[in-house]
C-alpha cells in the first residue's frame, strides 16, 4: 500500500496477498516529474484479488472483482469482474448463494497520508 493521498476499503472486502494499492505517481509531461496524488476507493464486498495494480483515483463499484494480476484505472462498475492489462469487464458477478455476515467482518478501513486510519463509522477497523 502506498497511500500518499487517502485510501478507503470498503466492508466485507478482500485484498488479496501482493496486491499493490498505489494513490500516487509522477507527472512524466514535466522533466521534474512532480508527485501526483489522488484518492482511492475500493466498495463493500469487493475481491482486489492476487498481484492486481490498483493506479491512482481508482474507484471501485460494490461488489466488483478485480482479477489476479489485473492493472486498474478509473471507474468498476458495481458487481462487474474485471480482467487483463488495462483491466477491462469480463462479465457480470453473479452470487450462488447467500452473503454470509459474519460480526467480525463488518468493518471500514480508512487510512490517510500519514498511515493513521480515520473511523467513518462505529465498525472502523485500523490499517496497520
């Protein structure tokens, strides 16, 4: 996680191992390529799954898969899975059965620029 500029992770989310979530970059149109930042967010019940890129300002819709090794920009619609490189819906995300609730997993992360969370709600959970 690189989280210059806030970094919302939505409940019931999974972040899958060697995910990176990066809300800065460089401006490559100047030669001293000043830092550019911009704020993501990631919905409820949404899978970021294994070595996916997520770029900066990145939104992404409840319930959407983002796909092992995907690199994603921009907008995920809601309940869309996305795969490739730019990272393109590859079809709608279909539930089999009911969404288990489980209390433990009722929780909002927020982190901001400093690595501190902030709490949006009274299930805030620490990045850490």
């Amino acid at each position: 996680v690189y989280c210059v500029a806030p970094i919302t992770i939505g409940s019931k989310t999974a972040i899958s191992q060697r995910t990176f979530l990066c809300s800065a970059s460089h401006d490559i149109t100047r030669l001293t390529r000043p830092l550019t930042t911009a704020p993501i967010t990631i919905g409820d019940h949404v899978w970021v799954a294994a070595e996916a890129m997520i770029y900066p300002g990145a939104r992404v819709g409840h319930g959407a898969v983002i796909a092992a090794r995907a690199v994603f920009r921009g907008a995920a619609a809601p309940w869309t899975i996305y795969v490739g490189n730019p990272a393109q819906p590859a079809a709608p995300r279909r539930l089999s059965d009911e969404i288990d609730d489980p209390p433990h997993m009722s929780a909002r992360i927020t982190a901001n620029s400093e690595g501190h969370s902030e709490t949006p709600g009274p299930k805030a959970t620490s990045l850490r």
